[in-house]
C-alpha cells in the first residue's frame, strides 16, 4: 500500500442516494471484472508499488 492510504473503511453510496436519488447500477463484481479487462488491456496504468507486489 502506498504511504498514507487509510486502512480499513469502506465505500457507501448512501449519501448521494440520498441528496441525488441516485443508486449504482453496476455491481460490485462485474463493476471489478470490467476493472480488470481494463487493466488487461491498458497495462501501463498499472501503478508501479502494484507491479512490484505482484512479482514478489
């Protein structure tokens, strides 16, 4: 992780469902497999502290 990320937490949309209406229409898991072929297909926008972990 790279220095000053915050540990633990978590993502809510709860604030803007409320003040805007607004839910996600994505899921959770096809919203981290549409990240993923991104990723795949733009390897270069991999961080470099993410590469590093990888091949360790």
């Amino acid at each position: 992780m790279p220095s000053g990320d915050p540990e633990g937490g978590y993502a809510s949309v709860d604030r803007m469902e409320e003040l805007l209406g607004w839910r996600p229409t994505t899921s959770i898991e096809e919203g981290v497999a549409r990240y993923v072929a991104w990723l795949r297909a733009n390897p270069g926008a991999i961080p470099e502290w993410m590469r590093r972990a990888v091949a360790a």
